[in-house]
C-alpha cells in the first residue's frame, strides 16, 4: 500500500533485521509466503500481516514488546504521549529523505498544492506552472517514494483518472544544536490506513 507505510519500510527493515537478525528474518518471510503469498518488503507496508507471523513466532507478549523497540528506533517515544497527532520522527534515513524531497522547490509545490485538497495530476502540473515532463516525472517519483496518494478518481474518456493527495497535512522541520528533528502529522485517511502505526496501537 503507498504512502506513510512505504516512507518508513526501508528503516524499518532495518531495524527489525538488527533486532532479530538475518536468520529469523529468513524464517520470518519463508512463512510470510507460505501463510499470504506476500514477500518480505510487501509486509513492512501491509504489517498486520507480518504482526500475525510475529506472534506465532513470540506469542502477543513478546511480539508487543519487539513492535515497541521497532517503533521507538524510528519514532520519538514522547510524540507518541501527546494527544496532538504530531509524529516525531528520529530515524536519521527517513528524516534525510523527507528534507531532501522538501528541498527540491518543484517537489515542494507539488506537495503544497495537494497538502489538504486531493487534485488530478493535470491539475497539478497547470497549478504548479511546472514543464509537462519534468512535472509528471517528479509528480510519479512522489507517488513512488510514498509521498503523495489515491482518494478518489475521475471517468475521463472511460478511464480513471485519479485524484492525489499529500500523506501530510502539516510537517515541522526544526534544526537545533546541529540536530535536525521532522515532526509529522498524517492525513486523516493515513491516521487510519498506515498498517503499521495502526498495527502497534491496536
């Protein structure tokens, strides 16, 4: 599934094969295929998948506890007490990734176009006053990298033509004492689809 789960699925990885190691890992996406018929990288953005794979190996207990290291590698523990929806977030590689795509001033329109109203990609490009190209390649890279998703869609011609938004609504980028901290809050429909903030709340 695109967005929020997609920005994070390479760290998580990560952190998950550092906690587990490659073995267990191994084990892990052998009865991954065998109970859903899905690879490694598609359970990190479908993660009660991988959550049901992970209690039969820990049982719910011990599973709990490995989802809340998981969580706390990538995100700040305290943001996760306020009741604000801000997510902080202090995984280096995910941070880095949402600077440089909020450093490209093109990239930037883009998301600031679609941040609370979800528009067609024509419309975007027009909007932004971006060269057709250039547009539709950085508009695909977004969709690509997590950043911008699917609500609803138009019937143009017989074909659907579907409707982007961001997966944020607000972002907070604060540089302090040499430490850059991004501060997240996600989209309504990502507070609700993001398989695997959902998954550690449940």
């Amino acid at each position: 599934m695109p967005g929020f789960d997609h920005v994070i699925a390479k760290s998580l990885s990560e952190v998950i094969e550092k906690n587990l190691g490659i073995k267990t890992v191994q084990k892990i996406e052998r009865r991954l295929f065998e109970k859903y018929g899905i690879s490694w990288s598609q359970s990190l953005e479908e993660f009660e998948k991988l959550d049901f794979v992970l209690k039969e190996l820990f049982g719910n207990a011990g599973t709990k506890g490995l989802e809340r290291r998981f969580c706390e590698s990538i995100f700040d523990s305290k943001s996760e007490k306020t009741n604000d929806s801000w997510i902080t977030i202090s995984d280096p590689s995910i941070n880095s990734i949402i600077i440089q795509t909020f450093g490209d001033l093109e990239r930037k329109k883009i998301i600031e176009s679609i941040i609370s109203v979800p528009k067609i990609i024509y419309e975007i490009i027009k909007e932004c006053d971006l060269p057709q190209t250039s547009g539709y390649r950085k508009i695909n890279a977004l969709i690509n990298d997590g950043f911008l998703i699917p609500t609803e869609f138009e019937i143009k011609e017989n074909k659907k033509i579907f409707k982007y938004i961001c997966v944020f609504k607000n972002l907070k980028i604060d540089i302090n004492s040499n430490k850059i901290k991004v501060s997240v809050q996600l989209n309504d429909s990502q507070q609700e689809q993001c398989s695997f903030l959902h998954t550690i709340k449940a």
